[in-house]
C-alpha cells in the first residue's frame, strides 16, 4: 500500500483532520478575541443605569462625552507623555543597539544577554526601584543632601517626571532590541562603500544607515508608543493619583466608577488609536529589494 | 559629484572617536538599567526598614516572607496560573504554527493578524474587553478567567517561536518519514516534533515568564481568591514601600536571571 502523498509544497489545503485540529485555535481568536472586541465597540454605544448596569442600546452619548476637554486634555497628555517617552527611548537606546550590533560576536552575545535582563525582569519590580530611589527620603535625595546639605528634599516621586523616568527605564530594551535586529541586518559594504566615496561618519549616518533601520526604528518606536499610552500601572505607582493618564481613567471607569459603557468608548477610542499606529508601520515596512 | 567637505578628521580618525563615544554610551545605558534593580537588592539586605543609612547586613526581610501568608498564597496562585498558561499555550501555539504553515486555506491571512493581535494590543484593551465577555455570560471571575485571559496573549509568542523554527525546517525531512510509511501523525511526532523542541521550550518559557509577570490582564479578570502576586505587588507598593517588597523583589530578579540563563543555554543548544 502507497501512502498518500504528502503536501511537498506550503500549498495544501487541509482535510478533515486538519480543521478539527484547527478548530480549537480559530474558536480560542474567535471567543477570545473577536467576540470581546466587539462587546467592547457594543457596550461603549450602551448607557449605565444607576447601578453601574450595562444598558445596552445604541447611543453616541460616551463618544459625546470624549470630547469633553477634561478627557481630552488627559488624551493629549498621555499622549504627549508616550511620545516623550518613546522619543527619549530613541535617542538613548537607538546608539545602543547600533553599538551592539557591529559589536564583535563574543563581546555582542554578552552585551544582549544584558539587554534582555532588564527585558524580563517584571517592570513591577523595575518601576518599584525608582520608587524608592525617588522617594523623599530616597538614594536621590540622600546624594543630594550630601553634597548639597543646604537644600531642601526635592519632590520627585509622584511627579511628572517620575512618571516619564520610569516609562522609559520600563521601555527601553523594547527600543533597542528590534532596532538592534534591524542594524544586525545592514550589510557592512554599504557603509563602507559610503565611506570610500569619501563620506565621515556623521554623513553615512543620516544618509545611509538610517533609512536602511528604519523599519527596525518603526518596531520599536509602536513597542514603546502603544503600550505606554495605556500603561496605568507604572503611572500610578510613580504619578500616583496627580497625573491621571487614560489608562488610568479607563480602569477607574471599570472598578470605581462603575461606568462601563464610558470606559469602553474610551477603550475603543485607544484601540482605534492602536489600529492607525499599526497601519503606519506596515507602510513603513521595507518593500522589496531593500529588504536585507 | 561635489567633493566631500573638508573635515578636521580624517573619517578613520572620526571612526575611532565615534566608536570610544558609542561603546562610553554603552557603558552608561547598561548602568542606567542595572543600577536601580542592584541597589533594591543589596538594599533588601540592610536590617533598617527604609533608611538610606546602611545598618548592618540582615536577612531578616527575607525571614519575614515566610510569615507572610496573603503573599505566599499569591505566589501559588500566580504558579498555578503560570503553570497552567505555559501548557496550553504550548499545545495551542505548537499545534497552531504547525497547521499555519502546512495548509493554505482562505481566511488564512486574517487568521495570522488575528494571532499577532494579542501580542501588540495595549494589555488594559484585552483586560477590559475580557471582562465585558466574562460578566455578559455570566462567568465568574478566578482561576480560569484569569488563565483564559494569560493563554490569549501568550500562546501567540509560542506559535511565532515555533513558526520560526518550521521555516527553517527542510521539508524533505517530513516528506522523507512519509515515503518510509510513516503516518502523518507518526512523521509528526517523530520527525517534526523533536526538531521543534527547542523552539518549543523556548516559547513555553516566554509564555511561563509573560504570565508570571503579568498585571493588567490579570487585574479585570482576577477574583480576591486568585490574585496573583504581581496583583498582590502592585496593592502593596501603592501604598507606600515596604522592605518585604524589597526582598520579594529581590527574588524576583532572581528568577528572572535563572529564566534568561536557561533561555541562553536553550539557544547554545539549538545552534
């Protein structure tokens, strides 16, 4: 007896077997995925009763209520606070990860596993440390009061800046490493055949290597921006209630507020938001024959 | 062409300069990063509560998590979790990226969007829409909500770890099994699988990792009951710090330095 013959190219269509086995992996997306974020997009045009119940309707009253400039201030400023952070991650990290990735394979080996420490240490436990370095009576603060014994404890912690320090300490190797990946990935004769037409180092820069990392750029630049956007944990530990952001609304809208038709027009406003930054970094993605 | 302006430095010289300046900057990031995680750990063994002031070497923090029951309580629950999010996701991410490279089917595309999805989306979006589906069918929150909601966003970083793998897989070795007589099943298990199985303990350790850390998701799915530690973390460090969070963190570190020197060990093997 023959066997069957085998699928020898990607291209074969799947029997029945095939989609039972399929079938729990399209009905986990399915009920996991799909159907959530279409509750989210049909709760937001609900209203609340006065209990906190979900009152499902078709209404655009929370999407009225978003452009309220309370809420849209609190948009802007998270924001203008994920694009401060992404951009800090950008200038401190983008140098890195070029210096990684030309670095010899024995020194670069040991310079990415010390990346991806801090890459997998909890950010609760990361975003704990700057608390207590913050705190008034924290390691800054004591350096401080030893060299300058004559001021006063500066308040750090629960700060805007303390918020912005630990988004970027929390953020940064998701900059460096996809950048990383893509400098790894630019072809050393282009460089040096820049140079050998005479360009410095300050000219290959813009010129040459920085289009050709781009697409790494645009990695890491969605890996900070979207999830500090939303971030409310670190916000609250090092903000604490001073400066709201809107993940921080949305989650009081969730367990405090009670207002849940609210918080899921504020969460489908965030994941339009998501969407659109997703759209631009495929259009940023490198079509062919740059692609390394 | 114009000529190249004239510089102070010959461009070898500027190199050079560029390179001291590029590995000093190294330097400085990697101790920006280390720094605060280093001093919480050698400071989660000085014996004063909070001080800065050093007053002697004590252990006594560490002793302290051991009659810190609602904690311990916490790090079973969060082992659970991990536990079980690790396994399924393994099976559903293993089985997932096998079937997504073997067979074209329409719908395919959609259904690989659909897996990066909960890797990229902002976590607070999943926690928030999960919550709506739990309550609207009348599942009460605990220990399944919460490993529904973990094995959502990581059985995807399996399916892509083994993705990978299969990509680089030849072919012929599954076409090889089938001309021997092998099953599909039997080329799968005994072909495929063991050449997967780096991919695959790579993965499970992510998604074991990702779900040990995990917060956001966990906080609009969780019940008092199953409240992780991270959940137990963060209510503590709200309030204000503490030096048993001190010490806890501390450990954290390390097993956080333990996961990334299997996952090294992992890779050295797989090479």
């Amino acid at each position: 007896m023959t066997p069957e013959p085998v699928a020898r190219d990607p291209g074969a269509r799947p029997g029945t077997l095939a989609w039972l086995l399929l079938a729990p992996l399209l009905a986990w997306l399915a009920l996991f995925v799909v159907v959530p974020a279409l509750l989210l997009l049909g709760c937001s045009l609900g209203e609340r009763d006065e209990f906190g119940q979900v009152l499902w309707g078709f209404s655009l009253e929370n999407y009225a209520r978003l452009l309220d400039p309370v809420y849209l201030r609190i948009f802007l400023r998270s924001l203008g606070f994920a694009a401060l952070t992404t951009g800090l991650c950008l200038l401190i990290g983008y140098p890195v990860a070029y210096h990684l990735a030309r670095a010899a394979p024995r020194v670069r080996e040991l310079l990415l596993l010390l990346v991806m420490v801090p890459f997998w240490t909890s950010f609760l436990v990361r975003t704990y440390a700057w608390m207590a370095i913050l705190r008034e009576e924290g390691l800054l603060n004591a350096l401080v009061a030893w060299l300058q014994p004559a001021w006063a404890p500066l308040g750090l912690l629960y700060t805007p800046a303390a918020v912005v320090t630990g988004l970027v300490y929390s953020y940064l190797p998701f900059l460096i490493l996809p950048v990383y990946a893509s400098v790894e990935k630019l072809d050393g004769a282009l460089i040096e055949a820049a140079h050998d037409l005479g360009a410095g180092p300050w000219r290959v820069f813009p010129t040459v290597i920085l289009p050709l990392t781009l697409p790494g750029i645009a990695a890491g630049v969605t890996l900070v921006f979207v999830p500090a956007v939303a971030m409310f944990a670190v916000t609250d530990l090092l903000g604490g209630a001073r400066v709201p952001l809107i993940g921080n609304v949305i989650q009081n809208q969730f367990l405090q507020a009670r207002d849940w038709p609210f918080g899921a027009a504020l969460g489908v406003a965030l994941l339009g938001l998501f969407l659109v930054s997703q759209l631009v970094l495929r259009a940023l993605r490198p079509r062919g024959a740059l692609r390394g | 062409m114009a000529a190249p302006p004239p510089s102070l430095l010959s461009p070898a010289a500027g190199s050079r300069l560029l390179q001291a300046g590029l590995r000093g900057w190294t330097g400085l990031v990697l101790l920006f990063l280390y720094l605060p995680v280093i001093v919480l750990a050698v400071y989660s063994f000085n014996s004063a509560r909070l001080g800065v002031a050093w007053e002697g070497f004590s252990g006594r923090w560490y002793a302290e998590l051991l009659h810190q029951a609602p904690l311990q309580r916490a790090a079973l629950n969060s082992l659970v979790v991990a536990t079980a999010t690790t396994l399924l996701s393994v099976v559903l991410g293993t089985s997932g990226a096998w079937l997504l490279h073997r067979y074209r089917f329409p719908g395919r595309d959609l259904i690989e969007s659909l897996v990066n999805l909960p890797m990229v989306m902002p976590e607070i979006l999943l926690g928030i829409s999960l919550l709506i589906l739990f309550a609207l069918a009348g599942v009460g929150l605990g220990f399944i909500t919460v490993i529904i909601g973990h094995v959502t966003f990581s059985f995807p970083f399996v399916l892509v770890a083994v993705r990978a793998r299969l990509q680089g897989l030849d072919p012929a070795l599954e076409e090889a099994a089938r001309d021997l007589g092998a099953t599909p099943w039997g080329a799968f298990r005994h072909v495929i699988l063991p050449a997967l199985r780096p991919a695959i303990l790579a993965g499970g350790l992510m998604a074991f990792l990702l779900s040990w850390d995990e917060l956001i998701v966990t906080y609009f799915t969780t019940s008092a009951a199953s409240a992780t530690l991270p959940l137990k973390v963060f209510g503590l460090a709200k309030v204000g710090l503490n030096p048993v969070l001190n010490a806890l963190s501390a450990l954290f570190l390390l097993v956080t330095l333990a996961g990334v020197a299997f996952a090294a060990y992992l890779r050295r093997g797989a090479r």
